[in-house]
C-alpha cells in the first residue's frame, strides 16, 4: 500500500546536521550554511535547533514510552486519568469544529473600489526546490499582476545545484525585475535557509512569500499596500488561501473543505477578535522593517510560517486576515498529501517545544490568546499519543479491570458524533464550494480522509525522533 511505502521511507537514515553539523553526500562534506550560523545567534534559545538535538528527543521518547506503561501498570488510578484526559482531548477538538462551522460570526462587507495611492515598493520572494513547469504559470500570474512593476522585484530562489528548477526557468524570457538568486546546496535544507538568503537581497519597503502553486489574484497587492499603509499599527495581513483543483478526488475535496473552513471561518474570526493566529506559508505582507524586528525565518523549523507567527506577535505585531485570495492546488495523492501533513505535523509540534511556554501571558499574547492560539495545536499533536495509548490502555487492562463501560459507550459515542458532524459540515462545505457528490460518498471522504490524518499524525511522533529536520518534499501537479 502506498501509506505503508511512505512510513517506510520515513525510517530511512536522515543525518541530523544539529548533531554532526555537517554530511556527506557522494563522498564530498557538505558543511551547514552561513546564513543557518548566523541566524542561531540572532535568535538564541528561540531556535528550534535548541529542541531537536538527540538528547532531548530521546528524553521524549521515554517520557511517552513512560508514561503509557504506568498508565497500563496503573489503570486503575494513573491509567484511567490519562484515559480521561485523551477523551477530553477528543472533545476539545470537535468544540472548536462545531465552533468554527457553526459560531456566531459578523458578515464582512466587501472593500469599496480601489483607489489610486502613492504605491510603496514590494518584494516578492519566490523559492524553489525540483520544479519543473507548474512554476511557468505562477510566474504568469506574477506577471498579470495590477501594481506599477517599477515597484517591483521578484527574488526566484533557486539551490546551486537544482538543475531541474534551472532548466525550466532557462525556457521562460524574465522580466528585468525579476533576478535568480543562487544559493548554496547546504544543511539545513529547508525553506527557511532559502528565504533568509532572499531577505538579504530585498530591496522593497514589504515582502511577501509565494510558492511553486500559489496563484494570486491580480489586485493582491494593491489590496496589501491599502492595508499596510492605511494603519497606524504594526501589522502583517495575510490573504486567503483557495484551492483551485477541488473538484479532482477525494483528497482534494477534504482538503478544499479544510482550507475554507481554516481561512473563511477560524483565523476570520480570530482576525476579527484581533486574536494571533498562524500565518500561512505564502501570501502574507509585512515591511522588511517588521520582519527583522521579530527575527525572521528559523532554517531549523520545518513549518518556518508558524515559528514565525510566534515572534511577529511576540514583537508587537498585529496579524490580520485580508479580502483577498492565492488560489494554489493540493497534493492529489495519497502519498504526497501525507508528505506535506506530516511536516506540518512535525513542525508544529517543535513549535510547541520552542515558544509553549515562553508565550504563556507574554506581550502579545495574554491568557486568552494564548489560549486561541495554542490549544487547538496542542490537541492536535496530542492526538497520535492518546490514540496508541487508548489501543494499549483497553486491551491490557481489560481482562483485570474491565475498561468501564460508561468510559467505552462515551469512546464510542465521541468517534460517533465526530464522524457525523464531519459529514454535515463537509456536505454543507461542498455545497459551499460548488462540489457535488452523494450522501454514501461525502461518508465514505469523511472516513477515508480520517484514516490519513492518523497515519500522518504517527508518521510525524516517528520522524520528529528519527528526523526532525526531514522535508518530506511536496510534488506539485
């Protein structure tokens, strides 16, 4: 099956270059990159690199290994505790989908017409990694963009050493202001690494981040600009993110409806509530100024975007959701689907590690934007433990204890209810979204999709002991 190749390949050697700064790839040592070094110091303590060294993936391993054999060793006390959290754990979960779907929000109404301002100059940071023609159209839409290209630059971040990437871009006739910037093939390879090779590099008052896929509308930027310079605050906007191949399968359409759901509906109403929130990897707009201010991208996290939310709130930056859209496509495949999420996953939760507790009733935050911010994340990378630990805890405490049947009717209850009110809100959703399919299928989505989140979820617990810097690369179509 092509879940099990994916978990396969996850356990293959992956060197760690925190641990051996360094690795060898067909003989030659490839030492880790200034740019990396440089930024270690910059942020200190808020690096990731400080959380995925071995020895402290190795104290979480024996923490989580610890504590589901006390848990079966001590059912009837530890054990059940640990049970009843999981299921609290389940429910916060469904409260905050049920909240996102069906919660009081206010009816936005649409921007009047532009008008013309005196327009600041933006950068645009594009990097890639093994592309090949899907980038031909980004670069169109770039093009077709309605902002004076006198106050452009577009920055197309490429490794020395990625002859794919270099190919394509040779077939296309580049404006002048675009520029190639070639950057060194060394550790950590990340999309962070490439982005702080960009930031040096930029020349515009705002930047802003677009990948293989994104496709922006053609006033995005105006509307940015409007955005930024209409406020007397420090803030950095973030455009909606749609997705264009909805309609090609299962996969896509779950994650259509999981897009609409996070953008139109949860971060619109943190946005509203002006609670902090996670920006996404692309179509977000912030000065350079702001984006030095609070440190910029850590090459040591594999979700660089929400490390980077952090900090901008930290800073003092206000994050807000604009009347705008990227529309971009998603993986179509299990396996590359899988790929994206478990670096998400994985990165999410050395995100955790790195600022959890440091942000507790920090500036910016307080006690019900941290809240906001972190609880739905902590329940989510929970979810992997809680699952394997509630197999185990059932089936060896069983034939002494007799898991409580009130305990299992509400188990059962809760993946009962769950599965319903993920079918409604994804009929409701697909309505939304203009997907047509039948009751029996709109199901059958809800529980296959269900079963690679799991997958995904244990994927990462695995690669964040194995490989945490691992970027599981998405293929675009």
């Amino acid at each position: 099956m092509i879940f099990l190749k994916n978990i396969l390949r996850a356990t293959q050697k992956n060197d760690n270059p925190i641990e051996t700064m360094s690795r060898k790839t067909s003989c030659t040592k490839i030492e880790m990159d200034d740019f990396a070094k440089q930024q270690l110091t910059i942020l200190k303590n808020q690096s990731a690199a400080n959380k995925i060294k071995l020895p402290g993936r190795i104290f979480h391993l024996l923490l989580w290994i610890g504590a589901t054999v006390l848990g079966i060793y001590f059912f009837k006390s530890f054990g059940l505790a640990i049970a009843l959290l999981a299921m609290l754990n389940y429910l916060i979960l469904l409260i905050f989908r049920i909240n996102n779907n069906f919660g009081a929000r206010k009816q936005h109404i649409n921007d009047s017409p532009l008008q013309d301002i005196d327009w600041p100059t933006f950068s645009i940071i594009f990097p890639l990694k093994n592309e090949d023609e899907v980038i031909h159209e980004t670069i169109q839409s770039i093009q077709a963009l309605d902002y004076p290209v006198e106050q452009l630059q577009v920055l197309i971040v490429v490794e020395e050493t990625d002859a794919l990437t270099q190919k394509s871009l040779s077939t296309i006739n580049l404006p002048n202001y675009f520029r190639v910037l070639l950057i060194p093939t060394l550790t950590p390879f990340t999309k962070g690494r490439a982005l702080l090779h960009a930031l040096k590099a930029v020349t515009g008052k705002f930047l802003t981040v677009l990948d293989a896929e994104s496709r922006p509308e053609s006033l995005q930027l105006k509307k940015a600009a409007i955005c930024l310079t209409n406020t007397a605050e420090q803030i950095c906007c973030q455009a909606k993110i749609s997705i264009s191949n909805k309609g090609h399968n299962w996969i896509t359409r779950n994650f259509a409806t999981e897009y609409h759901e996070w953008y139109e509906q949860h971060l619109y109403k943190l946005s509203e509530n002006e609670l902090p929130f996670g920006l996404g990897g692309n179509s977000f707009y912030i000065s350079k100024e702001n984006m030095l201010k609070a440190g910029s991208w850590d090459p040591f996290n594999v979700t660089e975007d929400v490390d980077l939310s952090v900090r901008l709130v930290r800073s003092g930056i206000k994050l807000c959701i604009f009347e705008s859209y990227t529309n971009e496509n998603c993986p179509e495949t299990a396996g590359n689907w899988l790929n994206q999420r478990t670096r998400w996953n994985k990165g999410l939760f050395i995100t955790q590690l790195v600022h959890l507790r440091r942000t507790f009733l920090s500036k910016g935050f307080g006690l019900k934007g941290w809240f906001s911010f972190w609880l739905r994340m902590i329940c989510g990378t929970m979810l992997p433990f809680f699952n394997i630990y509630i197999s185990f805890y059932i089936l060896f405490s069983y034939p002494q204890f007799r898991f409580p049947f009130i305990l299992s009717i509400l188990l059962w209850a809760l993946f009962v209810i769950n599965l319903l009110i993920s079918f409604v809100i994804n009929w409701i959703n697909y309505k939304k979204l203009g997907v047509k399919q039948s009751v029996f299928v709109t199901l059958m989505d809800v529980i296959r999709y269900l079963f690679l989140q799991i997958l995904a979820g244990y994927r990462a617990f695995w690669e964040y002991f194995i490989a945490p810097l691992k970027w599981n690369k998405t293929i675009h179509q």
